[in-house]
C-alpha cells in the first residue's frame, strides 16, 4: 500500500540557492589568494616569474577588460529587446491559434 502523501510541498531534489554560489565565491577568493602570492613574490624579488607567463602590462589588461565589457553590453542588450519583444509578438499568435476554433 502506498503511504500517504504529505501535504507540505518539497522538492524530490535538495534545491539550495545560496550555498553553490557561496562555494563558487569562495573558490575565487581562494584562487584569487593562490595567483596573488606568486604576484608579491616576483614584485620583491623572492622568485622570478618567467616573461612567457606575463600576459603584458595595464594596457593589454584595459583592452581585455573593454572588449569582456563590450561582450556583456551586447548580450544584456539582446536579452532586453527579446523581453521586449515576447510581449508584442504574443498577442498576435493567439489570434491566429487552433485551439479556440
């Protein structure tokens, strides 16, 4: 015989909206922490980081940081007109839908 249903409503799944982005934060922090010390080492001289590893200077970082910034003003733009969008194009498809006729 099959037991009786609870009324309280869960999910079959553990659904936890904070706790995976905490561990993806901290884990950033920590690789963050792990790719600083060998920075502060090389900037007194403790160890020498080789020139095939540097990615170059501030101007080579401004012109990623720009082009990652311009990726994501072209992605929230197309995500803005399709949500603009979906309202307008809605009615019109239910005028010519089957399931009223």
């Amino acid at each position: 015989m099959l037991a009786p249903r609870s009324t309280k409503l869960c999910s079959q799944r553990d659904v936890n909206l904070w706790r995976i982005p905490l561990q993806f934060s901290l884990a950033a922090c920590a690789l963050f922490a792990i790719t600083l010390v060998p920075d502060i080492l090389d900037k007194y001289g403790v160890i020498h980081i080789p020139s095939w590893l540097t990615m170059g200077g501030i101007d080579d970082a401004r012109a990623i940081l720009s082009a990652m910034m311009g990726a994501v003003a072209i992605v929230l733009a197309l995500i803005f007109s399709v949500a603009l969008l979906v309202p307008t194009v809605e009615p019109a498809s239910t005028d010519y839908s089957l399931r009223e006729r």
